[in-house]
C-alpha cells in the first residue's frame, strides 16, 4: 500500500502514514476515509463523514447562488396613469432598486394612445429624474409593440 498524508476529523495532522492504517483509523471513528488533494506527493486524505460534507457543500452553494440572484421586477404604467400614482408605483421601484434588483418599468399604450409617444417619452424622463441617483438607466425607453420598455439598475449607494 502507498503511504498517504492524513488529517483527523479535528484537523490535526497524523502524517504520513500506510493506506490501510489510515482506512484502519476512519473505521475506528465510524468515518470515512477522503482523497482531499490527489495532486500532492504523497497525496493528502481527510476523515470525515462524507455525506455530511456533500450535503454542507451542496447547502453552502445553494445559499451563495440565491444570495447573487438579481431579480428583475416589472412596473406597468398608463399614459394616463395619474402623477399621484405613479409617484407610489416610483417609491415601489426605489425598494426594490435598494434590495438590489433591475426594475423594468412598461408604458402600455392603448387604441390612438400609441400615437403619442412624446408623452411616454415624458414620463419616462421624469421618472428618472424623481429616482435621480439611485437608479441608472440601464436600457433607455424604446418600443416594443404597443409598449414602451426602460429598464433602471441600482445607482451608487
């Protein structure tokens, strides 16, 4: 059998030791016997409860996935959405821009509405002025249809 680097499940060096020995040793605490760094001359093993490893891994990696997860939330407006409202619709975006999130803001045109595109045009530039530093345009008002789409991202903080 080679001989192998060892490391206890108290993270104290054993040293270099013969594979059986090693295998001999995690039986002997009910653990199991892992290749950490196959690489190395001689190579380094860890015991450890593997299973228990695998599942901290997969958890450690799922809560770094969800904490990078930028959302993009939607705010639908009407040329006629009155300014009383739409001031609340632009405090809703400033939460979720401080959350961290993109927010698309939707100017849905309806009937000869769509004719009037200087008034979506309008509000929009508004709308970015009210949300001054916290929100950098990230896709300027364009139409898509019979809509207007912008998209804001999070400012400097």
């Amino acid at each position: 059998m080679t001989p192998i680097r060892v490391i206890d499940q108290n993270q104290e060096m054993l040293g270099v030791i013969p594979t059986h020995e090693a295998l001999a040793k995690a039986r002997e605490a009910g653990l199991d016997l892992v290749e950490v760094s196959p690489t190395e001359k001689p190579p380094v093993c860890r015991i450890m409860d593997y299973g228990k490893h695998l599942y901290e891994k997969k958890k450690r990696q799922k809560t770094a996935s969800a904490s990078h997860v930028v959302l993009l939330k939607e705010i639908r407006l009407r040329p006629k959405t009155d300014p009383h409202d739409r001031g609340i619709k632009i405090n809703h975006a400033r939460e979720f821009l401080a959350e961290g999130h993109k927010v698309q803001f939707t100017m849905l045109f309806k009937g000869r509405e769509r004719f009037h595109k200087e008034v979506a045009s309008d509000i929009f530039n508004a709308i970015i002025t009210d949300l001054g530093e916290v929100a950098k345009v990230e896709r300027p008002p364009s139409m898509d249809g019979r809509r207007m789409v912008m998209i804001v991202v999070p400012g400097k903080r």
